[in-house]
C-alpha cells in the first residue's frame, strides 16, 4: 500500500457508502468527467486523507464529494486581493498586509452534482464567482516560518468563493457576504504536494455558461503560499482539517462591462493546472 497522490472523496456505486480513494487514471480530468457521465474508478484508501494508504480495491463513483467534509474542516481561512491585477481592477491599493476574512464550515461543499444554492436574501443580480487555489492544512501547527510551510499542506484543490455583493459591500467585515451556506465549493480533487512541482506556478481560469471570464496565475499572488502560511499561523493554531482560500485573479463577474451574474440554471467551472476542474450548477432558492 502506498499514500495517496490524487484524492477523491466519493459515494460509491458498489454500496452506495462514502469513501476516499486514490484516482486510477490521473492524467484524466475527473471534475468533467464526471459531468459528462464518463466512468471514475478509484483505488479504495484505507483510512482517512491524513494517514490513510491506497489499497488495490477498485471501486466506481457514483458521485464526487468535497474532499474534505465539513465534520473534518475546523476552519475556512480567506484571502482576499491577493493578486496584483485584481486589485487594481476593483480600484484597491495593493495590500501590505493580508485582507482577510473567514466563511463558516456550512459553506462548504463539494462539486457537481452538488450545486450552488443562491437564498433569496441575495437574489439581487450580484451574486458572484471568484476562482481560487485552495490549500488543506494536513499538519497542525503555529508560528509557522517560510521555510517549514510546505510540510504542513495535505494537499491542494480547486475552490470558488461565491459572493453575494450587495451584501459583502454594505459591511466593512466581508463574512456575511462570503459565508452564506454552500457558498465555498471545493474539489473534486485533492492533489498532494509530490504531485505538483510548484503550487506558486499554476495557471487558473473560470468559465461561466462556456465563456471564459478569469485567467490567472498563482505566480502573480501577492502573498506566495509559504507567505501565507507564516502568517496566518502567528500566534494562531492552524489545525489539521484547516482550509485555505488564496484569492483570486481577475475578471470577477462584478467588474466586468458588461457585469456577470450567477444567475440561476447557471454552470460556472474552475480550471486549475495539475488538479483539474470544479464544475457546479448554480440554483436560486424558492424560499
């Protein structure tokens, strides 16, 4: 048995029970695969994604979960204007220090088939996408320095901080607008730090209804991932389970001319390089 490198967490058609597995064909992407009903086998991993090891059972997913559950998440920590470029496009001075904000673990939630629910309160045509590089702390830790960051990632996955604006504007503090329930999808796959050469060179793209509306590169974060870690770990515990937002590049729906709106029925998709794609369906409430 060996460890995981590309981790999914999913419910299986065999028995319909909940796993975690290791993808069997990394080279495929299993965000769209899964919306275009093509087959997802996985090698059934014994234990949890902080020590569990790869078996040689395979098993077929009937559906893509979060990979991370909202029982193991203790924290959603958020990055905002942390890119240069959308800074400048919302008119921000460029941050010396982290603009932050937290969401609740009740935003979390997973990829298609699950969708974006968007509640009445923020029904309002500003309800927005922002595609982000997403980091799982897998050991705890404080006081953090640069150069022992990486050995506290369990891995990275591909997230969306939708934001209801009207809401996130009318406050100084951006939680409420940020935090509404099923507010933060992430996945569908988790990919260890081994895999990936460097996660501070990684392209990012969103595309909304088939039009491609972010282009990004996580070379052009503000605050590198190492950076990040640092500071957020001072003086503060970050526990294992913990998730990480690192901002978002530009092209946000908001400062487009004309603006884009999650609008219901919607398909937004976030494309990051080596992970792979989160694909969600967005969904406006009746009540």
């Amino acid at each position: 048995m060996s460890k995981w490198t590309h981790l999914i967490r999913f419910r299986a058609k065999e028995d319909g029970q909940v796993h975690l597995g290791q993808l069997v064909d990394t080279t495929r992407d299993a965000g769209l695969d899964s919306v275009g009903g093509h087959e997802i086998k996985a090698y059934l991993i014994n234990g949890d994604a902080f020590s569990g090891s790869v078996t040689d059972h395979v098993l077929t997913v009937e559906a893509l979960l979060s990979p991370v559950s909202r029982e193991q998440c203790s924290y959603i920590r958020c990055l905002g204007l942390n890119y240069k470029d959308h800074a400048e496009e919302g008119g921000f001075p460029i941050p010396e220090e982290p603009e932050l904000f937290t969401k609740p673990r009740t935003a979390l939630m997973g990829p298609f088939p699950e969708a974006i629910t968007i509640p009445k309160c923020a029904q309002d045509g500003t309800s927005d996408y922002e595609a982000e590089l997403c980091i799982v702390i897998g050991k705890t830790g404080r006081d953090i320095p640069e150069d022992k960051a990486l050995d506290h990632i369990l891995g990275f996955t591909a997230s969306n901080d939708v934001t209801a604006r009207t809401l996130q504007l009318k406050s100084k503090q951006w939680c409420f607008g940020k935090g509404l329930d099923n507010s933060c999808p992430i996945g569908p796959v988790l990919v260890s730090p081994e895999a990936i050469e460097s996660a501070d060179n990684l392209a990012i793209t969103a595309v909304y209804q088939g039009t491609t509306v972010q282009e990004g590169h996580t070379s052009k974060m503000i605050f590198s991932i190492k950076k990040q870690i640092a500071l957020l770990s001072r003086g503060t515990t970050l526990e294992a389970g913990t998730i990480i937002l690192t901002g978002t590049p530009p092209g946000i729906g908001y400062f487009r001319q004309p603006r884009v709106v999650l609008e219901d029925g919607g398909r937004i998709d976030v494309h990051i390089e080596k992970i792979g794609t989160l694909v969600n369906k967005v969904k406006y409430e009746a009540i």
